[in-house]
C-alpha cells in the first residue's frame, strides 16, 4: 500500500444502531458533533438519519386513520353489541315523527330485521338500504 492510497469504507448500520445513535443524540442535547466523534463518522450521517426520522414520523401522522366502532344489528344468534348513543337530530321536526306517531314507518322484513324512519328519510337512501336488506335475506 503507497502512501498515497486512501483506503475508505462504508459502513452498513441496522435500524437499531441508527435508532441508538439518534437517542445518543437526543440525550446529548442534540449535540450531532459529539455523537459523531465518539463512534468516529461523520457529522452528515447523523443528521441525515435525523431528518429521515421526522419525515417518516411526519408521514406516519399524515396517513394516520380514525376508526369508528360499528355493529351489525338483527343477526339471527347474535347479540348486539353496545353503542353509543346516536346523537340527537338537529333538524327542526315535530316530537310526533320520531316518537311512533303518524309520521314514523315501521318495517318488519321476513328475516326478523326491522327498520324504523320517520316521515323526513331520504327516499333514495331508505331504497338503497331496503334493497341491501333484500338481498342479505
């Protein structure tokens, strides 16, 4: 080897090994500098993988999806489960409509399911939900 030859090798680190050098970091106050001269690499490397973590963290919160609980009601042999109270209507209608008065519809389907409106339902959603009905049976 002449003494003009520099030998240079890339070293190959696992997600742990970044993961415990960025909480060296992190612990150091953010000091990249200190870290860096401590394992002998460079100061880049560092705040490479540093940025790389919050992209990926940003990311992840970006994509993040809220679920809602939902139940199938009507199931022959099973139970219904617990639900939260819907929330009250916001629309003005008379106390009559929603209480089994003249302006609430009762259907009772064949397989024992049971649907109640009242007199405000949209039509084209009752039809959608009547033919989904229909065909479960």
């Amino acid at each position: 080897m002449s003494a003009s030859e520099i030998i240079t090798r890339r070293r190959r680190w696992s997600a742990a090994e970044k993961a415990a050098l960025l909480a060296e970091v992190a612990a150091e106050g953010g000091k990249v500098a200190v870290v860096a001269r401590r394992h002998g690499m460079s100061e880049s490397v560092l705040y490479n993988w540093r940025s790389a973590c919050k992209a990926g963290a940003a990311v992840a919160a970006a994509n993040a999806v809220e679920f809602m609980q939902l139940g199938v009601l009507g199931g022959i042999g099973h139970e219904v489960p617990a639900m939260p109270p819907a929330p009250a209507p916001q629309r003005s209608q008379p106390a009559w409509a929603t209480e089994g008065g003249a302006g609430a519809i009762a259907i009772a389907l064949p397989n024992g399911a049971r649907i109640c409106v009242d007199a405000f339902v949209n039509e084209t959603a009752l039809s959608r939900v009547l033919r989904a009905m229909k065909r479960s049976t």
